[in-house]
C-alpha cells in the first residue's frame, strides 16, 4: 500500500504543476500556460481560431497573441519560426511538432507534457509526449521567444526565488525537487498557490487512471473539468453539496485532500492523532484521522489540523514528503 500511495502521490505531484494559478511574478512562459488552461474549456472545431472553437494552430496561435507573440497561421508555418529546440532541451513554452510533413502543434507545459487542440473527440487536452502516437510522430520543437534571464539567480536551499532558506517546507520542497517529484516554473514554486476542486478532480483521474465519463453527477458541471469530475465522482471519490452542485472553481480543502487519499488507498487508523479543531462529530474526522495516523500529516504547532483551508502547493510538497519517508 506504501509504493501504492507513494506512485500515486509522484503522478499527483507531476499533474499538479499544470493547473496552479498565476502569480504576479510570472515568467512568459508561466503566462503562456495559465492561458492555454483559461481556454481548455473550448472545442475543438477544424479552421477554428477563437475560444468559440480552435484547431490545433489556431489555439496556439490565439494563446500566444494573448501574451504578445505572433505566430503564423498553420502548424507547418509555425514550424518555421523561432529556433530549433532539441527534445532533451525543452522548456515550458516551447512549440511542440507532429508529423513529417507537420500536421500538428501543442505548447509544451513541462514533464513530458503538452496542451493541444487535438480533435472533436478530446477538444483542448493535456496528453504525454510518451504516449504511442505522439512519440511515434513527434517531429520537432521550435522555441519562439526568450525568458529574460537578468533576475533569474538564487541563494536559497530550493533553487526557488519564492522559498528562502528559513521558509518551514524548504528541505521537504528542496528533497521533492531533487527527486523530480515536483518542479516549479522557471525558478518559481508559488508556496501558496491553492488547487481548485475542479483542478484536483483532474489529477485523481489522471493519477488513477480513470479516464473521462459525460454522465453529469452534478447540476453545475461545464467546460473542461466536467468530463474529469464525473469520472472521479462515478468512483466515488469525491462528493457534492447538498444542493447538487460540485463547485468546481472552490479551492480544495485540507479535509477534501484527505478524504480523497484515504478512499483512494483504503487508509484506515484512528485515534493515534487528535487535533483540537477535528472532533469525533466532524464529518471528516475519521479521514483526518487515517492520514495523520499514516504519518501523511501532523497537522499544525497548535495541534490544529485546519480541515476547512484551502491546501497550498508547500502543504502537498509536505504530504508528498511524509508518504515516502
């Protein structure tokens, strides 16, 4: 059950770099990113160049005009521009290639992933450069613009210029880093960045490998987490309000993280760890309880464990830290 949970939380980690929320000191290459996902709700409509509907270039084409970069119109043009990049060297923001001739181009998000329009059947997705097709047909990357790399030193444990040496999660995030279990962006690890339920529906899907499902489970599911929460939710993973509704722009709480973990692995222990805001009346007692017993989580110095805050990208570097050591 450990490498279980421990293969699950590396995949989680992975899948959780791509939807974090912007940050005022975003690079251009975070910026291009957070802008493909603002539009990963729209479908995919051959010829289409707008939100109402993209094809493969005009998504690219349409994101990077939103951050200032101009892009030709067809995947074959957009290949001609900017410079070559090597597949060992690939940076966030790159342009990624298909076929010989190129017939296809996603935005490279980093972890051997991309964001593309792909076809009518998965609309704007993110999708493995490993997987059997695009590996088999990955044809080349160009890199169409340059971070400004004045301000781009750091001193601290992490190598992150938002975690300095005194911050309380720095060896845990600096051990995760090394390890490649997670990344920031471009020098940046946004400590505090929240996960949306939405966004978590996601990474479970992924991580569990439980694919996609359009039967609605909940009366206010749309764009592009809706097919992610339904396959979660059909698992019975996750849960509703009582008024039917998933709310999934809410921000993950700690207790729905640990909700989540304990079903998703059947961790089970209780009474080990008692935290003064958790009582045994707390619906999420019992799933608290199994995690903190499971040495995921100790809660806070005043014995609190928070269960209603949102969880911060440092708080799961912790969880990810305790659940392989």
């Amino acid at each position: 059950m450990i490498k279980r949970l421990a293969a699950f939380l590396f995949t989680f980690a992975a899948v959780f770099l791509l939807f974090a929320p912007g940050s005022s000191a975003q690079s251009k290459a975070e910026s291009i990113i957070d802008t493909a996902y603002r539009y990963s709700g729209s479908p995919y409509v051959y010829g289409g160049t707008t939100p109402s509907g993209f094809d493969c270039s005009g998504f690219t084409r349409y994101v990077y005009a939103k951050n200032g970069v101009k892009l030709n119109r067809t995947s074959r043009q957009q290949a001609r521009q900017g410079k070559y990049v090597s597949r060992s060297n690939l940076k966030p923001g790159d342009l990624v290639f298909f076929g010989k001739p190129v017939y296809h181009v996603g935005i490279y998000i980093g972890n051997d992933r991309m964001i593309s329009a792909e076809n009518s059947r998965d609309d704007i997705d993110v999708t493995s450069l490993n997987y059997n097709y695009w590996k088999r047909n990955y044809s080349g990357a160009r890199r169409v613009f340059e971070e400004d790399q004045s301000h781009t030193s750091s001193n601290t444990i992490t190598d992150f210029r938002d975690v300095p040496d005194h911050y309380w999660a720095a060896k845990k995030i600096s051990y995760i880093s090394d390890k490649g279990i997670i990344e920031g962006y471009n020098g940046y690890f946004r400590p505090k960045d929240n996960v949306t339920r939405g966004e978590a529906a996601k990474m479970i899907s992924e991580a569990l490998n439980l694919g996609t499902s359009s039967r609605d489970r909940f009366s206010d599911l749309s764009g592009w987490s809706r097919k992610y929460v339904n396959a979660v939710a059909a698992k019975g993973l996750i849960e509703g309000y009582e008024d039917g509704t998933y709310r999934p722009e809410e921000h993950m709480t700690r207790e729905e993280i640990a909700t989540v973990l304990t079903r998703a692995f059947d961790l089970s222990g209780s009474g080990r760890v008692g935290f003064k805001d958790v009582s045994s009346n707390n619906w999420s007692y019992e799933y608290i309880q199994a995690l903190a017993s499971n040495s995921i989580t100790n809660g806070y110095e005043d014995n609190t464990f928070r269960p209603k805050k949102t969880t911060s990208r440092s708080e799961f570097a912790a969880f990810v830290y305790n659940a392989i050591n």
